[in-house]
DNA sequence: CAAATACTCAAGCGTCTGCTTGAGTGTATG
DNA sequence: CATACACTCAAGCAGACGCTTGAGTATTTG
C-alpha cells in the first residue's frame, strides 16, 4: 500500500524563503501583541474603550453607554485594568475609569476610521 | 424577608445623564464592529494581517512566518477571506494571499506603533 | 451603627473558537 | 493517467471566554 495519505502538509517554506526569514523575525517581533490585541478583539470592551477615549465614566455609566449590565461592566474593565489599558480613580462611592495611557487614543481612532470608511 | 440581598445592581445611569446620552448613540454607531475587531483580535490573525500588510505571500510562506501549521494558516487565511479583510489569485498550485483593503494598512502600523511604544 | 449604594470578586454556565485530523479538490508533472 | 503537491473543507475536541449570580467590600448617609 504505501498510501500517505496526509503528510505533514507542508513541511518547508515552498516559495521565497528569503522573505519567509525576513518576515518571521519581524512578526514574531510582535509577539507581545497577544494582551493588547486580545483586549481589543471584543465587541464590548472596543466600545468600553472608545467610550472612554471620549469621557471619563464611572461604572454605571460604562454599563448604560455599552449596554451591559454594571457586573459585565466591571468584569471588562477590571480585565483591561489588568492590562494596564485603563486606569482608575475613587471618588466616594463611584470609580471613574479613564484611559492609562493616550497612545492609546491613535489606536482606537484609526479603528473609528476604518469602521467608517 | 424582604431583605433585598442583590438588586440588579444599578440599573438607572448613575452619574451624569447628559454624558451618557451623548455617548450612547455613538458608541452603539460602532455596532458593526463585531467581526472587523474579532478579527484584528486573534494573536495568529494579527500577525497573518500583519505579515500580508508586508507582502504577498502564498500560505506555506504565512505558516511558517507566522508559526503554525498550513492547514491552520489556510483556516485563518479562510476566515480573514470570508470578512472581506484579505483576497488571493491562484498561480498553478499556489495560493497568493494580499490585503484586500488598502485602508487597514494605517490600522495595522496604528497597532504596531502601540506596541513598539 | 445600621442601611443603602456603587462596585468587586469567585464560581459556574453555555457558547464560541483555534487547531487538529483525515478526506477531498485543483493543478502540475513524469 | 498516475502521482505528487498546495491547499481547502468538515467534523470534532479541548480550552477559553463573556456574562450571570450571589456574596463580599468600601463608602456614604440617617
């Protein structure tokens, strides 16, 4: 018989290995995207960010702009706390939330954009 | 009884009103962000848009750029086709995939810039 | 100090999703 | 025409994740 049916695909770079060497280093360069991407990557923590690239919100208002309860609310941003995209600050009963770090801000701007075009 | 242990947490906007009307509409404007972000959210995803944002590449060339197998590789590559984010032209046995919007360019350099920061 | 409020936390659930596997398709080659 | 190759597809599994729930914490208020 000697039938393989299903080797490993493709086990080598099949065409130009030299921009396949050029390529990984750069995008395993990126390799770091993984929390930052991720946090990203849903729905409603894209809007909780963009929203709070736009004002600085408490809790509540989180929840009643993105449409989520105030628990999912806190669960998103006590995420991207985490991951240092947002800070936070006490003021008697409420937390305001904001952005960390306004490097953010290009980002989310450029998402705004494309979503528009 | 009637001790109310968990009421539905805070369900009338708690701070200003006005910044939460205003919010509201813009925010829920970004509705259609689902699958644009979804898709910018996976680690391999990014850097497979990344990657393709750098050159043309066939899918054996992306595997091993990105450092997954082909048949994954294909699966991304399958999904970011099906969205509209990438296109391809097939030449004999190849698959040549490309950006297929020129506009999420700026987007992926936004992200990257980020994370270089 | 007791009650109320704004929020956080941990456990759990249902669902989604990245990747594998094995088979199938289209193209080139001997 | 048979074989090899690059890739695609569909099913399935294991792990991740969003959100709920109910309890807990910090702060204010009567």
């Amino acid at each position: 018989m000697g039938k393989q049916t299903n080797p490993p695909v493709c086990e080598i770079e099949c065409v130009h290995a030299d921009k396949v060497d050029e390529l990984r280093p750069v995008v395993s360069a990126l390799g770091g995207v993984g929390e930052f991407v991720t946090n990203l990557a849903d729905d409603t923590r894209f809007k909780v960010l963009y929203a709070l690239s736009q004002s600085e919100l408490c809790v509540c208002d989180v929840a009643a702009v993105v449409g989520v309860t105030s628990a999912a609310a806190s669960y998103h941003l006590r995420l991207l706390y985490r991951t240092g995209l947002v800070d936070y600050r006490r003021d008697g009963r409420l937390v305001y939330y904001r952005l960390a770090d306004e490097a953010l801000r290009p980002v989310l701007e450029a998402i705004r954009t494309y979503l528009s075009r």
